[in-house]
C-alpha cells in the first residue's frame, strides 16, 4: 500500500493525470510530459527510521527528511535556482551529508560544485561542512575558514563503522590539479590529511577498512594511469598508463578481505570488462563481459561490487557468483517486477530493509521498501505521478549494419495503436556525444512524440558510451562524417524495414542531438522534410576555439575529438553550408546557455535566412541548455509538435 508520503508529494508537485489524444496540439498532451518536478532518489537511514528524498521543484533539488510511515517532513533543505542535491549519503542514524553541483538548463549535465552540507534528521545543524563558500567567515556554523584556500570536495568513502567522519577527495581551485584525501569530521567539518595522488586529475578507492589503495586520473594529455598501494603507508605502484597500454583501467572496489580488486577494462575491441585483480600476486580474472555492452557495476556496499547491469535491448542482470545469497535475493526482486528494472538504492545496516528504484520504458520509475525478511515490498513514491505507464508505448530494441558494416543498436518506440508500417517518423540522435548513449528506459520527448502519433527512431551511433572504447573512440573527429552517417543509415533501415513512411521523416535534437539535426539536412536534403534543433551547437570552429581557450586538458580534448583541420570543421558546420538546406527549421535557444551559448543558434537562425529556407526561433533570454520554466517548456513543446504536425503529422497524406 502506498505510504502517505505519496499524498504530500502529489499535492507539492501539483501532478495531474491527463489524457493522452491524437489531434490538436493542446496542454493536456503535452503538460505529463514537460513537468520537472519530482522525487529523483530516495534512501534510508541505518536504522531505518528515516528516508531521505531529494525533490526537484523550480529549477532547483531539494533534499526532505520523512519519518519512515509518517506524511509529514520532518526537515526540508533547499537551495538557489540551478543547484542541486546531486547525490546525499546518511553518515549515522541521525545525519546525512549531501553534494550540490549546478544545471544551466534541463539539458545540461550536472556540474559538482564540490560543496557538502550536513543536515540532521529533525532539520537541525544545517551546516556547509567544506566548499569554495567556506573559505570565507560564514554565519550561524561552526565550520571556520578554511586557510588552505578554496577547494572542491567529493566523497570518497562515508566510514561506515565510523558515525563521525568521511574520506574525501579534495581538489584545490587554484591551478593546482593534484587531489588528496582527508578525513572530515561530519559535525564540525574539520579535516585531516590521509593520502595524496601521484597523478593529476586523480579519483580514489579506499578498501573496506577504509584505507586509500587505489587512485586513478591522468594530466593535460588526458591518458589514464592507474596506481595501487598495499596499505596506508606503502607508496604508489603504476598498474596501468593508457599511453603504453592502450587501454583504460579504472577501479571499482575490493571483494571481501580486500586483496581482490575489480577493474573495469576496455578492450582493442568490443565493450568493456571487469576483471578481479588478486593485490598480493597480479594475477587477473575476467568475472563479467557481455558480447555488445559495457558492464555497469552493481554495489552491495560502499566498495564490494558483486554484479554488473548489462543495459543493451533489455536489461540483463548479471553475478559475479550466481550462488551467491546476495545473487538470488536480487534475482528474486527483479522476478517480482516483471518488464521492470529493480535497482537497490540504499538499504539499513542489518540489510533488512531497502529502497528499491522500479523504472521500464514505460514508466519513469516508482520507489519501494522492500523487506528481506518478509519478502514483500510496499510502494513509498512515483517519482512522475502524471504518467499513466499503461498508456505509454514501449522501445522496440533494433540492430542494423552501418554502410561499412559496423553494428549500430538502437529503438523504436511506435505509438499505440497505430500500426507498425508507413508511420510519420521523428528521428532523435541523442547529445553529448561522446559517451552518451540512448538505453532501454523511460524518456519522455519519446514518449511525448509517440502520444502525438510519430513513431521515433533512436541509435546510437558510433562515439556513444556502452559498446566499448574502440566505438566510442570511432567517432573522434567525425562531426558530420561516420557520426551523421550512422544517423543517416539507420533513417534508411527504419524506412527499408517499412515503419516509416519515407515523405513523412523529419529529425530532432538537442545539444550535440540538435547538431546532428541540421547537419543531416546539410548531407541527406531529400531524406527529411523539417528539422528541429534545441539548444545546439552549429559552428565547429567557435565550438573548438572556445574550448581551447578554457585549459590545456579541454584544448587536447577539443583537438582529438572535435579536430584541427579549419577548413575540415566550416565544412561539418551547417550554419556554413545553409545553401544545402531544402526544408524548414524550428530552433531553440536560451541566453543563459553556457554548454551551446545561444549565439550558435542566433547564427544559425541567420544563415538560414540569408538562403531562404523558412525558420522559426524561440528564444529565452533567461534560459539556459534547456527550459526550465513550465510556460517556457510547454511553448517549446507546443511549438515544436505544431511544426512537426505541419509538415509530416498524423493527418497529412
């Protein structure tokens, strides 16, 4: 039965179930789709009596504490727009310490800002522990100014035996680029120096005695090292340098009795895998591989991984020993949600109770307290109430060969109802890109678009995360190149195989996505009939000085993926090859855009007109990578689905 915290967030996060139609554009359509608001995380306390829940609301994450079965908070922390919990861990029965990081935009990855509060469970001692705003008197707190200078903080490791203190990275906001570990007093944020790096830009792993053993980063060249140490006092052993080896190496945690380590390794080809290194000899084991995806480490602790997620057309859970207890408890969970993902997110200190996350293609998830020992689970929040799942469509997983015969996955996600043949189709290449990767889940512009009556086709083309550093490394220096051509080819795939209706294809984006958009219509000027581009990136060569001015690591970064040739990059920027654009665009900027600064699209928008191919621009000048206001993001939305209606909808024939 649902808690009564439900009830509370309902009426906080003013959810409204609407119906979803075919037709008109209207705000019941589009408003499930467009809200923000929400639970994102939820977790216990060691003891269990409370959960901690971090609720996004007006462009900003909040962290509230609840009494476990009880409706009202018993504490509420809240920040400035754009700053968010970014992640928070209970330190003791009574406190829990969060990190904050900032957005610019909905599409914007969350920036860490290095700063950690504490809050006590009944809201008291609302503290900065450390961060750049404590290098400076501060009011009503006991933590003193910090005389080394400003630093950023990140956890390392929260001490589980040790209700008063954490490891934490510390990284100095000078030029200095050399991390160190410290121990934290979590009431009054005084610390103490433990280890220092060997190596610049460096993350660390401690063992379950919470000693410092592994550390991994690299300099201004971007080559990974990794180093290992027997114990606290040993010195630094290098394990692996990316340059000589050619691969990555990173450390995931240790097994119990902490001389078995796993690593996760790339390969010369293919996804990664996890390997157990035995510390005392070097001896090396492979525990987990899958023949097209990455492995993503499953946790029963802080630093025992015990099993990896394989996330390729549905997910796959996998054990390093399937006989494990701990192996068949979560393979039970995961048999009570059918068609479900069930993540654990936290759990008591006795492991009885814990905090499971259920989310599908169709639903956005929902959390649950899930008693070991009863074998029930009951339903504490949805964190999108708005959603009807069963009105939802669900992804088809897809699999096609590119033009030169490399694999690309992808999905499909077709509107109910409608038939799998001759359908109005959206083609959605995702951004970043490298690194990103679309996977089966729920994603609400697919979503959106499939309730509007469009099918949408997603791939993950060759620069994508999960399949391994030789195809993510594939697409270095290929903007408009193999990376567009992945797009293209798997347009044609989904027009060949007959979902789409090759007169009714348009293609939509955002950030690097929005790239992607205008350059097809730049390569392919017969293969779609409109173009949507949101907060995107269109001239390469700004693109590339911009981050060459920020620091020497962006500068190797911006010459080995994005590249060097001048002449090569006007050429893979569509605001520069406007005369090759035949159908309408639709663009969408904001002015506070710091990722793809709005004068991208302002140029773009330009050069469109000086060809004479129709465009259409929204601009919010106090927007960043992605609208935050619900007026904003319902025009957006509006807009962008009256635009598609136009020129490929339901109803045209």
């Amino acid at each position: 039965m649902r808690m009564p915290v439900a009830a509370l967030l309902a009426a906080c996060l003013c959810a409204l179930l609407l119906p979803i139609t075919g037709g008109a554009v209207t705000r019941d359509k589009v408003d499930p789709f467009i809200e923000e608001s929400g639970v994102r995380d939820v977790k216990i306390s060691p003891t269990g009596a409370y959960l901690a829940m971090s609720v996004r609301m007006d462009g900003q994450t909040g962290l509230m504490v609840l009494e476990r079965g009880q409706s009202a908070p018993r504490a509420f922390m809240r920040f400035t727009r754009d700053t968010h919990v970014h992640d928070f861990w209970w330190v003791n029965d009574e406190r829990v310490i969060m990190s904050l990081a900032e957005t610019f935009g909905t599409r914007d990855d969350p920036i860490p800002t290095g700063e950690l509060y504490g809050m006590n469970a009944d809201g008291g001692r609302k503290e900065l522990l450390v961060g750049y705003r404590a290098s400076g008197p501060q009011t009503g707190t006991r933590v003193g100014v910090d005389r080394e200078g400003q630093v950023a903080a990140f956890l390392v490791d929260p001490l589980p035996e040790d209700d008063d203190h954490v490891l934490l990275s510390i990284r100095p906001l000078s030029r200095d680029p050399y991390s160190r570990v410290e121990r934290m007093n979590v009431n009054d944020g005084r610390r103490v120096r433990v280890a220092s790096a060997p190596v610049a830009q460096a993350d660390f792993v401690t063992d379950h005695q919470g000693r410092v053993r592994f550390t991994v980063g690299s300099l201004s060249d971007n080559y990974s090292q990794l180093f290992h140490r027997k114990d606290d006092a040993s010195p630094w052993e290098q394990l692996n340098h990316e340059r000589v080896s050619g691969r990555v190496e990173r450390p995931l945690g240790f097994a119990e009795g902490d001389e078995i380590a796993y690593l996760r390794v790339s390969q010369t080809t293919g996804p990664d895998r996890i390997v157990a290194l035995d510390t005392r000899t070097g001896e090396r084991t492979q525990v987990a591989a899958d023949e097209s995806v990455d492995p993503q480490p499953i946790y029963l602790d802080w630093a025992r991984p015990i099993g990896a997620w394989y996330l390729g057309g549905k997910p796959r859970l996998a054990f390093f020993d399937e006989t494990h207890e701990e192996a068949r408890l979560q393979h039970t969970l995961q048999r009570s949600f059918p068609g479900s993902r069930a993540t654990t997110t936290s759990s008591t200190r006795d492991g009885r109770l814990r905090v499971v996350l259920v989310e599908s293609d169709v639903d956005p998830g929902s959390f649950y307290l899930f008693d070991t020992q009863a074998r029930g689970a009951s339903l504490i929040v949805a964190r999108d109430e708005q959603i009807d799942s069963q009105r939802m469509s669900p992804m088809k997983a897809i699999e096609l060969k590119a033009r030169d015969g490399v694999a690309l996955h992808g999905f499909m996600t077709l509107p109910v109802g409608a038939g799998d043949k001759g359908l109005p189709l959206v083609v959605m290449p995702h951004g970043g890109p490298f690194g990103v990767f679309d996977a089966w889940g729920f994603n609400a512009d697919a979503q959106l678009l499939a309730a509007s009556g469009y099918a949408v086709l997603q791939v993950n083309f060759r620069g994508s995360g999960n399949y391994g550093r030789a195809f993510k490394q594939a697409g270095a220096r290929q903007w408009g190149a193999a990376m567009q051509d992945d797009v293209t080819d798997a347009t044609r795939w989904a027009i060949e195989q007959g979902y789409a209706d090759p007169q009714r294809v348009c293609i939509y984006g955002a950030s690097y996505g929005a790239y992607a958009a205008l350059m097809g219509t730049v390569r392919e000027p017969d293969l779609y009939r409109c173009a949507v581009g949101y907060v995107g990136v269109f001239d390469l060569p700004m693109m590339q000085r911009d981050l060459a001015a920020r620091d020497r690591s962006s500068a190797t970064w911006a010459n080995e993926w994005i590249g060097t040739d001048g002449a090569a990059l006007e050429a893979a920027s569509p605001n520069r090859r406007t005369d090759d654009i035949k159908v309408p665009v639709f663009l969408a900027a904001g002015g506070e855009d710091f990722i793809a600064p709005i004068d991208h699209t302002k140029r773009m928008e330009a050069a469109l007109k000086r060809a004479g191919v129709p465009v259409d621009a929204l601009y919010y000048p106090n927007e960043g990578h992605g609208f935050y206001e619900t007026e904003h993001r319902r025009e957006f939305y509006t807009r962008m689905l009256d635009f598609l209606d136009r020129h490929i909808g339901p109803g045209r024939g």
